[in-house]
C-alpha cells in the first residue's frame, strides 16, 4: 500500500560526510546524497543565513537531499559555511556576513569537481545563499543558477550586469508574501537584469513552509537539472 510522502520521509540514496579546506585554511563540514540508480545532475546548495539559523538542514535542503537523489536522480551537495553549525558538524572560523564567504564558494564549487567529479553542476541560493550564488559562484564550469526567496541585500548592481552578459539560465522563484522582497520589488530590482527568469510564486512566505511548497520548490529544481524525471511523486 502507498503512503504520502511526509516532511520526514528519507528514500534511498548513498549519503557520507564531507569535509573541503578553504583558501584561507577553514575545514567546511557538510554531506553529499548521491542517487543509488541513474545519475541526472549535480547540485550545490547554499544555505540561508547562519545569522538567523540558516544551515546546510535548513528543511527546503535536507527535504531535497532525502527525496531529489530517488525522485530525480539528481546528487544533491550541502555544506555548512564557515562559523556555521548544523546536525553534523560546526564548520571552522566565523561568519563574515557573505565577505569572507567567497572563499566557501570557491572551495565548494572546486571540490565538487576535483573531489566529487560532477558531471553537470547547478548551484541553487536560498536567502542569503542567493546573494552568495550571485556574487561568488560564476565559475564557468556551473551550469546555472536557481535562486530561492532572493532578498537581495548584498548582490551589487555589477553581479547582475555579469549575468545579464552570460549566457547560462538563472531563474528566481520570489514568494508572494516575502517580507524581504515579494515579486513587484523584484521586477523594479531586476530591472537591468531582463534575461533573469522571475517566476512569482501565490501564497508563499519567504521560508517555504508547508509541504505543497516544499513540492513544488523540489519540482521547479528538477524542471531545471532533470525535467524528463517530473511530475515528482507525491506517495511511495
């Protein structure tokens, strides 16, 4: 008999601890789930602000890595910035407020390719971690951004002007109900950034609490990495 997928369902997947060396000489913490069948993409996860309890389980990120690798086929990487503390581990040295952070980025992006060996590599922000995908992950060898409730506090007017020269798809999914920015700040913020997919989403909050949303952030992700895998199931 099936069941509906609940907030704790966890599918199969190969799931093991990581750990990379910044720049600067900070050992990051985090996990990787990587699909037991078919592999699809790969995906990097920046999380929300640690300041105000972001990490690498904030639910939106540990709900993808318990379900995305079997759903999708999609290897699903997060990590704990530096100074930041989840389940699994406190990753070294103290949060910058997203400055020092670019060396995270950069240490992240190059041990997915290095030491993971990821084949196609998107990278998704969520709150903070939008300002971090923005700013800090342009390495060519990314295929795209996706970007989660974008607040828009740190990214400079030059980081849009990189991605509107660019050519790889970015895509902002923005809540009705964001308190930091809803979709009609959005589009004025945007506004120089017209190749930019904005995609307002009805009843949302910033946090995407409620699991049709969690649904359908997960589907909206894998419409990006691995759309032949969609409709995601809603039952087991």
């Amino acid at each position: 008999m099936s069941e509906l997928i609940r907030p704790s369902t966890v599918l199969p997947a190969s799931r093991r601890p990581i750990t990379f060396v910044t720049a600067d000489g900070l050992k990051l913490i985090g996990e990787v789930s990587t699909p037991i069948g078919e592999l699809t993409g790969s995906l990097l996860c920046l999380h929300p602000n640690p300041a105000g309890g972001g990490m690498m389980d904030s639910h939106i990120y540990k709900k993808a890595a318990n379900r995305l690798p079997a759903m999708a086929g999609i290897q699903i990487i997060r990590f704990n910035t530096r100074g930041t503390s989840s389940e699994a581990g406190t990753s070294e040295g103290t949060f910058d407020n997203g400055e020092s952070e670019k060396l995270d980025v950069e240490a992240a992006i190059n041990f997915c390719f290095d030491e993971l060996a990821v084949g196609k590599l998107w990278v998704v922000g969520w709150s903070f971690g939008t300002d971090l995908a923005l700013r800090y992950a342009k390495d060519p060898r990314i295929e795209g951004l996706i970007l989660l409730s974008p607040p828009m506090q740190r990214t400079q007017d030059a980081d849009l002007a990189f991605w509107q020269a660019d050519t790889r798809p970015v895509v902002a999914y923005v809540p009705e109900h964001d308190e930091y920015l809803n979709p009609t700040q959005a589009i004025e913020r945007f506004k120089d950034f017209p190749r930019l997919t904005l995609v307002p989403v009805d009843g949302a909050k910033h946090l995407w609490v409620g699991e049709p949303f969690v649904h359908l952030i997960l589907s909206k992700i894998t419409e990006q990495i691995a759309p032949s895998r969609l409709p995601l199931p809603t039952e087991i």
